[in-house]
C-alpha cells in the first residue's frame, strides 16, 4: 500500500474541490494514485472540478492568424510570464504563426522553415540564449476551407493575434463573409467558454468515452445490480451519451442562450444567409493546457545558493 502523503492529498484537494477526507479515502482506494483517485471522487459524485487537473497553466503565448480562407494557430511556451511581455518573444511567436499559415502544422517543418537569414528553429536557439530563459514550440494547427472562412478570436489578449486562449473556427459556405464572420466569432467565444473535446461525439477519444463509462457504472452500481446486461446498459449509456452531448461541440448549449444546441445555431444562421454552412472545424489552443508545472521554493533556492539558512 502506497503512502498517503498530506501533500498528496493537499494537491487532490485543490484539483477535485472535495473535502479532505474524501481526497484520502480517495487516494487509499486508488493505492496512491492521484488521476485514479480523481475517477473515484467523480464516481461518489464527490469532484467540483473533474477538468481542471488538465488545465495546468504554463507560461508563453498562444498566437493566432487569418488569411483568405485559411487559419493557423501555435503555443509557444516560455518559463515565466515575464517572457510573454518581451517584445522580441512576442514578434517570435508572431512569426512562427505566419510560418505555420503558410507550411501547416509540422513543427519539424516549422523549426526548418527560413526566417530571415536563419531558420525558425535556430532563432529559437538564440532566443534562449539572450533572453536566458528556455522556451518552445509546443504544437501548431492550420485550418483551411474551399469557400468560406476561417474566424480568429483570442481571449485575454496580450496584443494583437497574441493571448492565453486562441480559437479559429472554419466554416465552408457560399454565404457572405461578413455573415460568417460575426457567427465564427461567436461560436469562437463559445469554444473558449466551453472548452468542447471534439467536433462530434464520434471525435472523442475512445479511452475518455470507456473512462466515463466506467465511472458511471459505478456511480449507479445499486442501479444495475442484479438488471439484466441489456437493462444495465441503458441506465450506463444514459450519463456517458449526455457526456458526449455536453463535450462535442455540435451539441453543446450555446453560451450565448445556454440552450441551444450549436449545430442548431448554424443551421439558424443557414437559413438566414439563404445559403448552407458547414461548421468544418475548429482549434482551441490554451497556454499550458495539460501541462506539469514544478512548483518550486523561491525563497529556498536563494538561500541555498547564497549558503545562507532560510530562517537565519
């Protein structure tokens, strides 16, 4: 059996919101396990905060940019968010967002891509070195439609096409442009409200689906015990389909009402344009998602380094 730290069940605590003794139930069931524990609270019906464990921040910008009928957008991470306000970062993140809108997505492809006299990849290198921070490019995405528009937004935006969340939002219609533009942009501020995992149901990762399953048999083990399979599977499906309605975008309530399905608003704004629209796709990149942050003691790495006690 694992040893349950009070750190362990501090951290618990702060992801799931739920009480403290609930986190180290928790964490003895799973042996320790601090995302098995997380299933466990959801199961008892116990978390505030399933998502927020893979929203862990990190420091940089994301960057977004438009041209024509085609989008990109890229994270580029820094260590503190000092760097972000650095002008020459930011002109860096700029540029690594025209490279994506002209080459795609690649980020080998992106890092060998001249700019200037060097490549992308070898003005990162220098960048580290003068600005003395490590820094990188995280992922990139470049959306494209035949006819339409592709629709930026950035929430909490540092400067221009540069923030903490950035959208783009692809939309294939014959309709005006202006037209989808105003309904790009409130789907992109729905996106980034709403944090959608998929375009539809059928673009969920199967392994969330199985692990929504599974917390739900559990969750209505009284429920199904003693119903045959097929009766057990229906009280199972009933969660894990409104799961899926409230994580694909297609049918999650729109922000902006709270009730009608996005799908629907598209359609309202088809009918209205006289012309068919098709929300093709979307990206939602927000700064630092998912990644592990090392918390460290400021205070304590100075005075090691000093050779003088904290306390002295």
């Amino acid at each position: 059996m694992a040893e349950i730290t009070a750190a362990a069940v501090k951290d618990l605590r702060e992801k799931s919101g739920a009480g403290m003794m609930d986190c180290k139930k928790a964490l003895t069931e799973a042996n320790g396990d601090t995302e098995a524990a997380m299933d466990w609270l959801r199961a008892k019906g116990l978390a505030a905060a399933a998502k927020k464990s893979s929203r862990t921040a990190a420091e940089g910008l994301v960057g977004v940019e438009v041209s024509g009928t085609k989008g990109a957008a890229v994270e580029v991470n820094s260590e503190t968010d000092f760097v972000a306000k650095n002008v020459q970062f930011q002109t860096f993140v700029r540029d690594v967002t025209s490279v994506a809108l002209e080459l795609g997505d690649d980020l080998d492809t992106i890092k060998a891509a001249p700019l200037g006299t060097d490549t992308v990849g070898e003005i990162l290198t220098k960048n580290i070195a003068t600005i003395g921070e490590n820094q990188a490019i995280r992922r990139a995405k470049r959306l494209e439609v035949t006819q339409g528009a592709v629709v930026p937004y950035v929430h909490n935006q540092q400067v221009a096409g540069l923030g903490k969340i950035g959208v783009l939002v692809a939309l294939e219609s014959a309709a005006p442009v202006e037209k989808l533009e105003a309904l790009g942009k409130q789907i992109a501020m729905h996106i980034a409200a709403a944090f959608p995992l998929a375009l539809n149901a059928d673009g969920i990762d199967p392994a969330i689906v199985e692990r929504e399953a599974a917390i739900a048999k559990e969750k209505n083990a009284d429920k199904i015990a003693g119903k045959p399979p097929e009766v057990a599977e229906k009280i199972i499906r009933g969660p894990v389909d409104k799961f899926l309605r409230e994580n694909a975008l297609l049918t999650q309530a729109f922000v902006m009402d709270g009730k009608t399905p996005v799908q629907d608003v598209v359609a309202a704004a088809a009918k209205e344009a006289g012309s068919p629209i098709v929300l093709k796709d979307y990206v939602r990149f927000q700064l630092g998602e998912g990644i592990e942050k090392e918390v460290s003691d400021f205070a304590a790495e100075v005075a090691a380094a000093s050779g003088v006690p904290q306390n002295a």
